[in-house]
C-alpha cells in the first residue's frame, strides 16, 4: 500500500546506492570483472557476463561517469550552457540547437538561467567548473568575468553568445543588433513615418543599447533625425509598455511607428494595443511563435535562434577538438520579415 506523506508526497524510503561492490557480491566474482562488464572489455566469459548483467539490472545499478572519466583524466561528456531565461522561448531555440550539437559529440547539456543576475551568472558558471564541464556557454549577465581566467588557463574553453564578455578575450556569437533596427526604422521610414518610437530593454544590456544604437543610427540615415522623447528603455512588464505607448500616442505630436527591442516587449505592446481604435504600424526585433497568426501579422527582425546556438556549439567543440588559434568574433545576419503590421502609413 502507498502512503502519503504529510505534504501530500507518496512516501519512499530512501536507500543506498548500490554499489560495484554490491554487484560483485551478489553475481559472485570480483570487482574487475563487474568493471570489465561494465566497461565492455574483453576477457569476461558470456555466461559470468550475463550474471553481472543480472545483477546490475536486479539492484538498480548506475555507474558514476563523472567519477569514471575524473580518474582517467578525460571529458566527463558534459557542457554548461548559462542563459538569461530558459523559460524565454529564443533561449529554448538556443538550448535545443546547443543540445543537438552536443548529442553528436557524445555530451550531455547542463543549462540553468541567470535571470539577467550577474552574481547568478557567476555562481551558475563557477558550479559547473566545479562539476567538471568539458566547456562554456555563456550569456554573459554582466561586465566582469575574470572569474573565468582561471578555469580558461586551465583549458576550459569559454564562448559567450548573444553578448559579449565585459573584460576577458574570448570566442564570441552574436547578432546583427544595430543592422537589424536600423533595417526596421529604414523600413517604417519608406512608409512615410517621421515620428518613430522605440522601446527597448535595460540600457546596461549589450543587446538592448546595440539595438538603441542602430535605431539611433537608423533614424539620422532616414533623415527624420533622433528624438530622445521618442525613446522609452527597460526594463519593462506589461504594464510599463501600456504606459510607454499612451504617452508616445498621447503627446502633442505622437509617435506613428514603434520599434520594439525584443520579443517580450513585442508582445506586450501587442497585448497593449489590442482593440485600439488607432494603432501605430509596429515592428519587432526577434521573431516570436504565433506572430504570423495575429490581426494584423507581426512585422519583424528575425534572426535564427538554433543559428545561434550552433555557431556557439561549433565553436566551443573546434576548441575541444585541439583548436589553438585566436578567439573569435561571429555575427550572424537578420532580416525584416515584413507581415503587415509596419506596412502601415500613417493616419
């Protein structure tokens, strides 16, 4: 019979792991040979071969890999991936074409989000130094990683991605931040808007002051020129947003456009502006599920989430494979994915 705990929670009493001893005893033979089998060598007669089976299967037992390859002195077949949000659906892109990368390498992908906290970000990292990982990915929540130089001189290989580190060289995947809001200010400029918003992220991330940059830079290249008062920064909920957008429609002269700096913030301004009698055309940086499907579709900054992670994988495992040469910057392209809602002129 099952009996619950007092929080609810089947009761199991815990017991110890079994152990290569444990195996060895109840197969009867030695501990080589239980290691033998278990490590697939030669020399195990098949019918002694398949009590050690019987028996590894009867008590339950794991071997301990980490353990295992820490004696040799090789991979423990584990990288640490960091991320901002694993929660947030281009971070799920990211892990799983991480993940992919690593499967065909024979490694396993430990991730754990940093909640855009530096300390968080260098607890996370240290952690999984501690545990061993063969390599590092990182989204870097901060400016300081020195932290890092250690393990990096002890032939950790580190690559940030999305960002770049504040103050070590390393291998670095990013994105075409300032192209991409610049292509969106350009793009909702030939529609005839003058009077074009953005709202953005936290201005400390790197991502969020590249894409205020190229919207910077978007602006004077169209000739409306940089209005600050046009500008609202993170970070921001759906509230924020909600206010954000009232006082850019609301004023004496009101913005026509919105460029948004991320996908969050894009769907909060959605959110927002849903059943407004007049909306402004909107364009969004990252692409996001459903954007094709909503009234009216989403124009936005797409970049590849899975590329992203790939380009960080490959690079990170080049650097494992022997790899010497001197770290790296990529930054992979986007492009406007026009879908209705900046085509719009304005009223």
């Amino acid at each position: 019979m099952t009996t619950l705990s007092p929080n609810g929670a089947a009761g199991v009493r815990k017991v110890r792991r079994a152990t290569m001893n444990d195996v060895a005893r109840l197969a009867g033979v030695s501990i080589k040979t239980v290691s033998r089998v278990v490590n697939d060598e030669a020399g195990v007669h098949p019918a002694t071969a398949e009590r050690v089976l019987a028996a590894i299967d009867q008590l339950g037992f794991r071997r301990n890999l980490s353990a295992r390859n820490l004696r040799r002195g090789s991979s423990t077949g584990t990288v640490g991936l960091v991320l901002e949000d694993v929660g947030n659906p281009f971070y799920s892109g990211v892990t799983r074409a991480v993940e992919e990368i690593a499967r065909l390498r024979g490694r396993q992908v430990i991730t754990g989000s940093s909640d855009e906290d530096p300390a968080r970000e260098r607890e996370l990292s240290l952690e999984f130094c501690s545990r061993r990982v063969d390599g590092l990915l990182i989204v870097p929540a901060g400016l300081q990683h020195g932290y890092l130089v250690p393990e990096m001189r002890a032939g950790t290989p580190v690559v940030f991605l999305d960002r770049p580190a504040g103050d070590v060289v390393a291998d670095t995947v990013l994105v075409d931040n300032i192209g991409g809001t610049a292509a969106a200010v350009a793009h909702l400029a030939s529609f005839g808007h003058r009077r074009i918003a953005f709202l953005g992220d936290a201005p400390d991330i790197f991502t969020a002051n590249e894409r205020l940059r190229g919207y910077r830079e978007g602006c004077v290249r169209a000739g409306i020129g940089y209005h600050e008062s046009l500008v609202v920064m993170g970070p921001h909920d759906e509230e924020s947003v909600r206010k954000a957008l009232q006082g850019l429609q609301n004023a004496a002269d009101p913005a026509t456009a919105v460029v948004t700096g991320n996908n969050r913030i894009t769907v909060h301004a959605v959110r927002a502006l849903a059943g407004s009698a007049v909306r402004p055309a909107l364009v969004g940086f990252d692409d996001f599920e459903l954007a094709d499907l909503l009234s009216p579709p989403v124009t936005v900054i797409a970049h590849d989430a899975s590329a992203l992670g790939k380009a960080a994988a490959d690079l990170l495992f080049a650097r494992l494979d022997g790899d010497g040469s001197p770290p790296r910057r990529v930054v992979l392209p986007v492009r406007l994915v026009a879908r209705g809602s900046g085509e719009v002129r304005p009223s």
